[in-house]
C-alpha cells in the first residue's frame, strides 16, 4: 500500500510539473512579446532624450548605441 502511495505521489508531482512547464512556456512567450512591444513602444522616447541633449556637455550619451542595443534584444526575442 505504502509503495502505491509513494507512485501516486511521484506521478502526480510529475502531472504537476509538466503541467506548469507548458503553462511556464505561454507565460514566457506572453513576456517576451510584451518585451518586445515595450522596446517599440520606447523609441519615441529614446527621439525626444536626443533630439533634447546638450551638445556642448562635456560627456554625451550614446542614444545611437542604445538604439542599436534594443534592435539586438529584440532580434534575441525573435
């Protein structure tokens, strides 16, 4: 009886398991698309930051550089 319960157990935990893969799966898909469409939705910003720095300051940020940053996380979603 003990080693009927201890199979159930282990079978049940591996239905659990499994189960929670494939909802981790949609969930991560869900994200990484979320993700993506946050980094589009930011390059206006990203526009307004540059169109508005001081180009006499003595350190400048590299907008291009970030720009060129989320272009490669994105294609890393894709």
């Amino acid at each position: 009886m003990r080693t009927i319960y201890s199979l159930a157990i282990g079978l049940l935990g591996a239905l659990i398991l499994i189960y929670s893969a494939v909802a981790d799966a949609d969930g991560e898909r869900e994200v990484l698309a979320r993700i993506s469409h946050e980094i589009q939705a930011i390059r206006p910003l990203i526009d307004q930051a540059a169109s508005q720095a001081n180009s006499d300051a003595r350190i400048q940020f590299q907008y291009d550089w970030l720009r060129q940053d989320l272009v490669r996380i994105r294609h890393g979603i894709q």
